[in-house]
C-alpha cells in the first residue's frame, strides 16, 4: 500500500460491551477507509472470538486525551483522605471484637447475680 493510499485510511479503536451492565473495553485497533467500513471489520474480527452486546467504532482522531504535561493535574488537590474507603476493610473484625466484649460483659452480670 502507498503513502497515497494510507492518506485515505483512518485508524479506528474498537470497543466492546459483553451484556447491558458490562463496561465497554477497548479491544483492538484498524486502519479503515470510512466509518462503515471500520464497524464491517471490527464485527467480522470481534464477533469471531466471543459474543458481543455492543461494539463501539471511534476513530482515533476524534478521542482527546491527556497530553503527558496535562496528566499532573489529575493529581487529588485536596487531601480528603475520609472519603476513601481504606478505613472500613478491617469492620468485620472491629464488630467481632466488640460483639465478644459485649458477651463478657453479659457473662459477668449473670455470673455476679
């Protein structure tokens, strides 16, 4: 194939969704003349390998993205560590343990009476 003809393909990502609750996950990319003809490929490619809800065709020039100096300001601002959920993975352990003191505790009352 020429430079010429590569001036009239565009690349293409593919993205699929595997039932209506899933996610869409990108899944490959193609070099296509058009729209049509990119989502013919991605169909005939993807739907070989596995079953399929929704299939997505974009062409890469219409995904912006963050360029490598932009990524920074991603980054938290404020520091709101109580909104994350790091605190709450050791629960289960915290109720058992106050559950046993409780029944010590109860243990104690009818013992003493």
């Amino acid at each position: 194939m020429g430079t010429e003809a590569k001036k009239d393909f565009d690349i293409y990502e593919v993205f699929s969704q595997k039932n209506v609750t899933s996610s869409f996950v990108h899944q490959f990319s193609l070099l296509a003349p058009n729209k049509e003809v990119a989502l013919t490929m991605a169909r005939e490619n993807f739907l070989r390998r596995e079953p399929c809800f929704n299939l997505w065709v974009v062409k890469r020039d219409d995904i912006y993205g963050l360029s490598p100096e932009e990524r920074p300001f991603l980054e938290r601002l404020d520091n709101k560590s109580y909104r994350e959920t790091k605190g709450y993975g050791d629960l289960q352990a915290r109720w058992r343990q106050h559950k046993e003191r409780y029944e010590e505790q109860q243990q104690k009352a009818k013992s003493g009476s």
